[in-house]
C-alpha cells in the first residue's frame, strides 16, 4: 500500500470519528434536553420557579371571578416549621383526646404546639393573607377547618375564625385507610358543602387532602400540590364537584390586584 494511499486512509478514519463523536455529543445534548423539559427546573428551592411568574389571564380572570361568590376555596394553610414525623403529633392533636370526633387537642396549648402550630413566620402570612382579602374585597362565607393547630390558627388570623372544624379535613398522614374509601368520604365532604350565592365557602386544610377522582371534570393537576397559603378553586354541579383554577401560592392571586 502506496504511503498516499495510507494518508488518504487516516484521514477518513479521523473525519469517521470525528463524525461519530459530533453525534453522540449532539444526541446527548438532545436527550438532556428532553429530560429536563420533562421533569422542569431542577432546584432544591420550589419558590425560585416564582421568581419570573408572570400573572397570566387566566389568573386575573378567575381572581377577579371569585369576587362574585359562589366557589369552594380549599387553602393550605400558612407557614409552619418542617419538624420530623409530624403526622405523630398530628394523630396526637387529632385523635389522643376526650373532646369529641370533630374536635381537637388544641395543641397551641400543649408540649408539641411546635411540631403542628404555624410558626411566627406563618401567623405573619395567614395575618397578610387576611388584610389582602379585606382589601380586595373577597367574600366570604361559612369558614370550615382541619382540626390541626395550623389550620385553625390560618382560619383565625386569615378569615377571622372558623365555624367548624373536621377530622376529615386533616391529610392522610397520620392514618391508615383505603384510598378509595378515604377519596370517597372527602368527595361526599364537598360536595355537602353549604355554597351560598355573593360568598364563597373556605376550607382551611392541608396540602394532601384533595385528589383528582373527586372531580367530575379533567382539569385537575395529576398531584395536586400547593405552596403554604396557596388554595384551589372548586364549584359545584348536580353532577359532582368541578375543579376549576389553582393558584400555587397565595401571590399568584394577590397580584393580580396590583399593576405598575
């Protein structure tokens, strides 16, 4: 084999590579991407996503929509400290007592308030939340509450108190049940809610209370999930329950109020 004839050879083995190496770089580029679209950001802090939300129409439709009355708003309640094992102190809270099935502990008053009160950033939100509402002119009507401290104290410093309160209403944490019941008593739940027309009914709860099966309609996320003080909105038919608009976290509502 003549030495040209050599050369030629390596070359084409290096442009060969070279062509194989772009490739993959480029399919694995590809591939990162694909991944990252699926599962989003990747951030250790699930508040940094909001630092470019921008209120969409939908958000300022159904914030101004809810000044009419007439919806179910399921909030999660305020701030609270992430303590270990806190559906312990919860079943604690909502059950190792002698006050009745619908009642609570009261645990603001006892040696675990920590582990289930709002902590002092919390009692600062629920109270923010409460003059918003004032200011915008959110009404409301019957107040409905988990039996847990940091729902009731978010019912109180938020919406001025509460008239019930339900074990139903507290997550799924700290029990052992059947999902298919559990999903069908919470569904009855709603749906035997009072809505009157010109208010809007409020559920103080948690964050692992509602799931999609209790909704007629298809609009609900696949796990709902809200930030502390976010809430979702729901309204009734004579079919069942319709989920119609979440807000993430309470400042998605808030500034549709607010332009500059």
């Amino acid at each position: 084999m003549s030495k040209t004839i050599r050369s030629v050879l390596v070359i084409l083995a290096i442009l060969s590579l070279a062509i194989v190496v772009s490739a993959s770089a480029v399919y694995l580029y590809e591939k990162r991407k694909k991944i990252k679209s699926a599962f989003g950001p990747q951030t250790s802090d699930v508040n940094s996503a909001d630092v470019n939300y921008d209120a969409s129409e939908m958000d300022i439709y159904w914030a101004k929509e809810i000044l009419n009355g007439g919806y179910i708003l399921h909030f999660r309640h305020a701030e609270r400290d992430k303590w270990l094992d806190v559906q312990m102190y919860d079943a604690l809270e909502s059950d190792v007592h002698q006050n009745g099935l619908d009642e609570s502990r009261y645990a603001e008053n006892d040696y675990f308030g920590d582990a289930v009160c709002l902590n002092e950033r919390g009692k600062v939100q629920a109270k923010a939340i409460g003059e918003h509402i004032k200011y915008v002119g959110l009404p409301i009507g019957n107040v409905i509450s988990s039996v847990s401290c940091r729902a009731r104290q978010t019912a109180e410093l938020a919406f001025g108190g509460f008239d019930s309160q339900h074990r139903r209403l507290l997550h799924k944490g700290p029990y052992t049940e059947k999902p298919h019941i559990r999903t069908q008593q919470l569904t009855e739940f709603y749906q035997n809610l009072d809505v009157e027309d010109g208010v809007n009914t409020i559920v103080s709860g948690h964050n692992n209370v509602i799931e999609c099966e209790m909704f007629i309609n298809n609009k609900c996320p696949n796990k709902p999930r809200l930030e502390e003080g976010g809430f979702y909105i729901f309204s009734k038919s004579d079919d069942g329950l319709i989920f119609e608009y979440e807000f993430h976290s309470y400042h998605h509502f808030s500034r549709a109020f607010f332009e500059r």
